[in-house]
C-alpha cells in the first residue's frame, strides 16, 4: 500500500511538472514573437537593479502597508519552499520528516521558522483579503479591471489561506502523534504554532489524527501543484518573471528614448560624405538591411522585453494611480497598456499554434488600443517609477505613437502643426529662421 502510495505521487508530481513546463515554454515563444533586443550589457548593475528591486522588494514599501503584507507573503513563499522539498522526497520515496535525521538540531529551528512564516503568510493574507473587499481603493478599479482580473486578485489569497492552514493542522496532528509515540512519527521538529492546535486533538483516536495529518498533507502538496499550473494562467507569474524582467529593465535615465534603428541608419547615411546611397549591402548585412516597419502595429513589432513587462505585470494598478493623465479623467491607464500587450500576446501565440499564416489580421492599435489613449500620454514616466517591478509602459506606448505617426500619417491636429514647422522653419514655432532675433531687436 505505501508503495502504490508513493507511485501515486510521483505520477501527480511528474504530470504536473511537466504541464508546468511546457506552459512555460509557450509564454517563452510568446515573449520572443517580439523583435530581438540586446539587454546583456552591464552585468553587475543589472544584478545590483535586481537585488534591490526583485529580491530587496525596494519599490514595494513605498507604500508601507501593502509593502509590509507583500514582503511577508514573499518571505513565506520564498522559504516554505524548503518544507515543500522535504514533502516531495517525502513523497516519492515514502520517508517521513527526510530532513530531522539530516539536520539535527537545526531542523527544529527550520520547523519553527516555517511554522511563525506560514502564520504570518495567514494573517497577511487575511488582511489583505478584508483589505481587498471592504475598503474602495480607486487602483483596485478601472476599465480593464473585468470580473476576471478581480477574482484572479481573490483566488490566490483564499488558496494561500487554505494552503497555510492545512499545513498548521497537518503538523498540529503529527505533533500529537509524536507525542503518542506512533510508528514512524518520530519526534522532530519545533512547532510554535502548532502546539497551540495540537491540544483540540488530544481526544481523536490515532486513526482520526492520521486521517487529519495524511489528508492535510495530501492537500497541501496537491494543492501547491495546482497553485504552481494556475501561475502561468494569472497574473501572479510575476513570482517567477519579476526577477529577470528587473534584471534586463533598463538601465539607461527614465527620459531617455531609445533611437529607432531604421531611422538612425538613414540618419547616419545622410551625415556620411563617403557614403554610397546606391551601395547594395553586403551579405552580413542582409537580415540588417531588410525593411522595418517605423514603430510597432502589433506585438510582434515591440520588444520582447517589451512582451516579458506584460507578462509580468501584477495589476496592482500603481501605474495607473499615478498617471496624470489618467488622474484628470483621460482614457490612458498604463496598466491597461500592459493587460492588453499580454491578451493580444496570448491570442496571437494561440493563432500561430493553429495556423500556418504569420498574421490574423488584428493588432494592438484599434483592436486593443485606441489612438485616443496613446496621445493622452504626457511621457513623463510617473508609470514607470511607481512599477515595483520595473515594467515600463511608456516603451510600448512611444512605440505604437511612432508607428501612428509615421505609418499611418496620424497625429493630433496640434502635432501635425509643429512637424511642418519643424519641416518648414527649423523649429516647432510658426517663425521663419530669420524672424527669429526681431524680438532681441525690435524698440519698445
């Protein structure tokens, strides 16, 4: 029986692995449908950027409660996953509590410390839960926030609860058994927590509390293999994607906008006396040389550093709640520009897998995004700084603008004025250049 047991598992923990995986191949392929970038520059600073950001959770604590909940949910994710191995080998080779013998002492304080961490993790996420459903916080709300990003919000909170729980009662029941001298549970462990349950137990009979201590652990570990197939699903992948996509984000100042390629070489072309316009490139040269739409239309023309922002955002909404734009009642939310990168991303990814064609006939302007949104965008990067994450918004929306402008011939009255200025005088002002001293001249 303890053998059929442990076959059990390891089916349900291959099975899982496995869907885990290739799921997460696939969000690869889409990340790179976008166009190829260099982010490999500057190593050390990159991983400095990381630390402090991802793994420091810098950015989270500037706003101190949901920082403060955040940071001890992250904690208990982080090093639970310890007790999560031993419950794996556990698992498969049919050991109970592999690590006591291995560790010693030690293992009473590893115990200890999952056991306050997984309390923590409980009434963090209780108070994030009633934080959640009674208060009205604006960033929480918006047109992109449909019924399906608000339950996504609530799902991991109620798994988190019900996970954290059945490990404290798993291990309230094993401890009781420890104390009954039972078979194979031997005495191991600290529990802080657990000792406080353990009493309400002290009546079952041994088969009642194996019962509680076997279907809690059984839930427990089912139930994290489930959590880990609903992350590439949701919006909480930003548990694994937040540690590169700081680590590649920019390093370069907020206000700096990168050059379009297309249009430097033309540039370059034009300043180079011994240039030959007539040149044909050579072969090195010819993927280089191909033609380049001017900004981006659809996904396939952003970043894939662009696609990785959006996979993953968190919708927390701070990017939204600092946008001026926005705050003065204009249709532009960043966090609906990164919602819609990843849905156009995952429907374009899931055409491809059923098709031959390159293209659906959609893209992410008009059939996501309309122009009105992108013009309300000031560029002044508040979206960008607030991200915990380091995604940045204003990448995406310069880029789509680009392609409105010089595709499409389509800017604001206001603009198209001030590029025939420029064209006509030199400058974005309705004055010829030599006009443009009178001022310095003229008597009162």
């Amino acid at each position: 029986m303890p053998y059929i047991s442990n076959i059990f598992f390891s089916v349900i923990l291959l099975s899982t692995s496995l869907i885990f995986f290739f799921r997460v191949k696939k969000i690869r392929r889409n990340i790179f449908l976008g166009r190829p970038e260099d982010r490999s520059d500057n190593k050390a600073n990159r991983f400095k950027q990381m630390c402090l950001v991802a793994i420091g959770q810098g950015k989270m604590v500037k706003k101190p409660v949901a920082g403060a909940l955040h940071i001890v949910v992250y904690l208990g994710f982080v090093i639970i996953n310890i007790e999560v191995l031993e419950i794996v080998i556990d698992g498969v080779f049919g050991t109970h509590r592999v690590f006591a013998g291995l560790l010693g002492p030690f293992y009473n304080f590893l115990i200890a410390s999952f056991e306050i961490l997984a309390f923590g993790v409980l009434l963090a996420c209780v108070a994030l839960l009633l934080r959640r459903l009674s208060k009205r916080i604006k960033r929480f709300s918006g047109v992109e926030m449909t019924s399906w990003p608000k339950k996504d919000a609530l799902i991991i909170l109620y798994a988190e609860i019900v996970l954290m729980s059945a490990f404290l009662m798993m291990n309230a029941a094993d401890l009781q058994l420890q104390i009954n001298e039972y078979d194979y549970y031997i005495k191991a462990g600290s529990y802080p927590i657990s000792s406080f349950i353990s009493p309400f137990l002290d009546n079952l009979s041994i088969d009642s509390l194996i019962l509680i201590e076997r279907g809690c652990w059984w839930f427990h570990i089912i139930g994290i293999l489930a959590f880990l197939n609903y992350l590439p699903f949701s919006k909480h992948f930003h548990i694994i994607l937040a540690f590169p996509n700081v680590y590649y984000a920019k390093l370069t100042p907020k206000g700096q906008l990168d050059n379009m390629q297309s249009v430097k070489k033309e540039v370059e072309l034009m300043m180079d006396p011994n240039a030959d316009p007539y040149a044909t490139p050579s072969d090195s040269d010819q993927h280089d040389s191909s033609p380049m739409p001017f900004g981006a239309k659809d996904v396939s023309d952003l970043s894939w550093k662009s696609i990785m922002d959006a996979y993953t955002c968190t919708e927390c909404g701070r990017c939204t709640d600092q946008c001026p734009a926005n705050q003065t009642g204009k249709l532009l939310s960043p966090r609906k520009i990164m919602m819609d990168v990843r849905d156009r991303t995952e429907e374009l990814g899931k055409f491809l897998d059923k098709s031959d064609s390159d293209s659906d006939g959609k893209g992410l302007i008009n059939d996501y995004i309309t122009p009105e949104e992108l013009w309300a965008c000031t560029s002044c990067n508040a979206c960008v700084e607030a991200c915990p994450v380091n995604i940045n918004p204003l990448t995406v929306i310069v880029d789509l603008r680009r392609y409105l402008v010089m595709e499409q011939s389509q800017a604001p009255n206001e603009l198209n004025i001030m590029f025939g200025n420029v064209e006509n005088n030199g400058a974005p002002w309705a004055f010829p250049s030599a006009d443009r001293f009178k001022w310095a001249t003229e008597e009162d």
